[in-house]
C-alpha cells in the first residue's frame, strides 16, 4: 500500500476570495467608523463641558479681579484714614487744649466777677447802713426842730424869728427824711438784684469750674488739672487705638488685595489653559468625525461594488421603500392629491408650545396617510431596525413610527425628545446628509440623542427619495449597532 502523496498548498491554492477580502474591510470600516463616532461624541461632551467649566473660570477670574480692585479701593481708603485720624488727632489735641484753657480763663474771669458782685454787695450794704444813720439824724433834727417851734412860741414876740428858722429845719429835715427813705428803697430793689446776680455768678462759677474739671479747694484744683491731663491723655490713647485697628485694617487689605492679583492671574492663565484644550479637543473632535466618514466612504465604495456585508439588507431595504414611496408621491401628484409644489413645500411653519420645536408643512397630511404602512412593516422586519422613516432634504420627518409619534406632554422635553419624534427637523450632521444626498445610498456612524442626556451608537442608512426624477428627500432605516 503506497502512502499518500504530501500536499503542498501553493500561493494560488491558499489565496483568500477578494470578495471576502473587501467585505471584512468593509466590516472593519463599519466597526471603526462606530467606534471613532462614539469617541468624537464623548470629545464633543467633554468639550461642552470644558466650555462650561471655561465660562465659570471667566467669571470667577472676573469676580476676582472685582475683588482685588475693590481691595485695592480699601487699602487707599485706609491709608487716607490714617491720615485722616493722625489730622485728626493733632486738631482735636489742639483744641481741647485751647479749650481747657479758656475755660480756665472762664473760670477766673466768673470767679474775679464773683468777688467784684460780692464787693459791691458789701458796698450797696454799707450804703444802706449811711441812708438809714440819715434816716435817723432828719428824725431827730425834725424832733429838734419840732421842741424850737414850741420854744419860739412860748417867747413871743422875741421868738418869731428863731421859729421862722425852726420851720425852716423841720422842712430840711422832712426832705433829708424822705430823700433817705427813697434811697433805702432803691437800695432794697438794687440789694435784691445785687442776691440774684450772686446766685447767678456762684452757678456760674460752679459751672465753670466742673467743665474745667476744678474744685472748690486747692486739692480739688491739682486734681482737676490731673483729670484733664488724664482725660488728654485718655482721647490720645483713643485715636491711636483707632489708628492702630485702621492700620491693621490696611495691613490686612494690602495682603489681601497681593492675594487676589495672584488668583486673578492664576485664573486667568486657568481659563486660557482650557480654553485652549477646548479648541484642541474641538479639533481633535472634528478630525476623528472626518477619519469616521473616511469609514463610511470604505463602506460606500464596498457597498457600490456589489460586495455583500452585514448592512447590504437593510440597503436593499431603504432603495425599496424608497423607490416605493417616490412611485406613490408621484401616483398623489397624478390623482390632484397634492400639487408638487405643495409636496416640496419647505414653509417650517412652528407649532405653538411644543418643546422640542414641532413644525408643520403642506405635505404633512399625505405623508400621514401613505407612510405608515410602508414604514412600520420594515421597522417589524427585523428587530436590529430601531426607526425607519422618511425625511425632506432639509433633514424634516414629517411622519414617524407610531410609537415615536405620540402627542406631547406640555413641560417634559425630555419625555417628548425620546417619544415624540414626529413634525422635527433633524438637521444635524447625519440627519442633514440623509435628506440631502442624492447620490448612491448612504451608510453613517452617529449616536442617537434619547433625551435626558442618553445616547445610542447606530448606524444610519439611507437611500434617496425622487418624484419624476426631481430629489424629494431621503428614507431612513436606523440600525442599532
């Protein structure tokens, strides 16, 4: 028995099938595409956030120079009390000086006019004492007079004329009487303002000397002076004290406001700094979407070449539904069922209180009633397909699937962004080109906004939409990836 011949495999009986070649390719193509996607929308997150984080290190950085200029305002005003208060001081040791001293001079001067009313009290009594000893002397002269009268008038004839100058006496005697009365009478009015004047003085006298902090005595004279000195002293004490605190306070400021110049510039930079990584990461961002769209240009040309992967379904797919309703907007146009300029009405007309923003247009309610069928018996048709619908160029779905079209609930957006996905212009990046394209069928990365800030990776399929040759839009078949 002869043993088997050895086989030896040559280049041509192991080289792979081309076809297999260019459809891992295009497999690879896909995989990378989803996956630089998925890192181009965490960049685009991470960048949203750094511009946050850049307007707040703005603001702070302003708040901080605020802060500093302000301190700034308190340290010149500080030092402008300082010298306020050291004026100040120096003005106000003047005047109590000054003060103190007048008020001595007040003091003397009521107590010299103390003893002057005191003298001219003693003066008026003295006086009081002479008009009385008149008093006195005219009542006895007028006795006098009084007994010669009578004498005369016993002589007789011998006597007549020593009573003439009796008379005459008696008649002096009675005006010196009345002259001295008067001025005792003048004397008692003048006495009594003389008292009040006295009391006055004294009241003044007492005033004086307790606001220039003197006694009665000579003890209580040395201990005024002390108590002024102590309260000179006391009142310098007390502005150097306030100098002191506002000294402090400018310290404390200067050191604060150094502070605040090193933040602000440290913010500053900060900001500059991230600012910065956001255009950095914004660039990274854009050329990580340009590589994906690279992919999907390999998944395109892959797709043009025949070569069957795992999106040639849901292509074939989108042609067909596409093909299908470009053939029934046109039999719509033929019926008088809508003109064609209302079919490609592009009046965004926004519906009132929606949130997000819903709009209508001419077509709306033909695409109501012709979609649905077609689009919900491919959504049912395999359960990869997340939505599949219709779009004008400019990225409007006027007619979802059902259970994306429900009616919006007034003050939850983020309910209504995930369940009410009818009537919204989609014209971002992947949505905008979906319309737009009206070329060979399209195979796009994106990740899908849910609402509430969550996202799904998938892939995008879409093939145009053409009534009587003329580009209507496109038809969408979203596959979760």
């Amino acid at each position: 028995m002869s043993e088997p011949a050895l086989r030896i495999d040559t280049p041509e009986t192991c080289r792979p099938d081309p076809a297999e070649i260019v459809a891992r390719i295009s497999a690879i193509a896909g995989t990378l595409g989803l996956e630089l996607v998925s890192v181009s929308g965490a960049v685009d997150d991470v960048i949203a956030r750094h511009s946050v984080q850049t307007e707040a290190l703005t603001r702070l950085a302003g708040a901080a120079a605020i802060v500093s200029d302000q301190n700034a305002q308190i340290m010149a005003a500080a030092r402008a009390a300082e010298d306020v208060i050291d004026q100040s001081a120096e003005e106000s040791r003047r005047r109590v000086h000054d003060t103190t001293h007048a008020m001595e001079a007040w003091v003397t001067s009521a107590d010299s006019a103390a003893t002057r009313i005191s003298a001219l009290s003693q003066s008026i009594d003295s006086v009081g004492a002479i008009a009385k000893s008149i008093e006195t002397i005219a009542a006895n002269t007028n006795l006098l007079a009084l007994n010669a009268t009578i004498e005369a008038a016993r002589a007789g004839d011998a006597g007549r004329g020593f009573a003439v100058v009796a008379q005459e006496v008696k008649a002096l005697s009675n005006q010196t009487r009345e002259a001295s009365q008067r001025i005792q009478k003048t004397l008692s009015h003048l006495t009594a303002e003389i008292r009040s004047l006295t009391e006055s003085s004294a009241e003044t006298l007492a005033i004086a000397r307790r606001m220039s902090g003197q006694g009665g005595s000579q003890r209580s004279n040395e201990s005024g002076s002390g108590d002024r000195s102590a309260s000179l002293a006391s009142l310098g004490e007390a502005f150097e004290r306030v100098r002191g605190t506002v000294h402090t306070v400018t310290e404390g400021a200067q050191a604060i406001h150094a502070r605040s110049e090193d933040l602000r510039s440290g913010l500053t930079h900060l900001a500059g700094d991230v600012k910065a990584l956001d255009g950095l990461l914004l660039d990274g961002g854009k050329r990580l979407v340009g590589v994906a769209m690279s992919g999907e240009q390999i998944m395109q040309a892959t797709n043009a070449a025949g070569v069957r992967n795992g999106d040639s379904p849901f292509l074939a797919s989108a042609e067909d539904a596409a093909g299908r309703i470009g053939g029934l907007f046109e039999k719509a146009v033929a019926e008088g069922a809508i003109s064609l300029a209302d079919l490609f009405d592009e009046t965004y007309t926004p519906i009132a209180g929606s949130d997000p923003q819903q709009f209508m247009t001419r077509f709306v309610g033909l695409t109501d009633r012709l979609l649905p069928d077609i689009q919900e018996a491919i959504l049912a048709s395999d359960n990869r397909i997340a939505f599949c619908a219709a779009v004008d160029r400019k990225g409007f779905l006027a007619t979802h699937n059902r259970k994306f079209s429900h009616v919006q609930r007034p003050g939850e957006s983020e309910w209504n962004t995930a369940n009410c996905r009818n009537r919204r212009l989609f014209n971002d990046r992947v949505g905008l080109r979906a319309g737009s394209n009206g070329g060979e069928p399209l195979v796009q990365a994106y990740r899908r906004a849910m609402g509430g800030g969550t996202f799904v990776m998938m892939k995008d399929i879409s093939a145009p939409i053409r009534v009587h040759g003329r580009h209507w839009g496109g038809f969408r078949i979203g596959v979760l990836a």
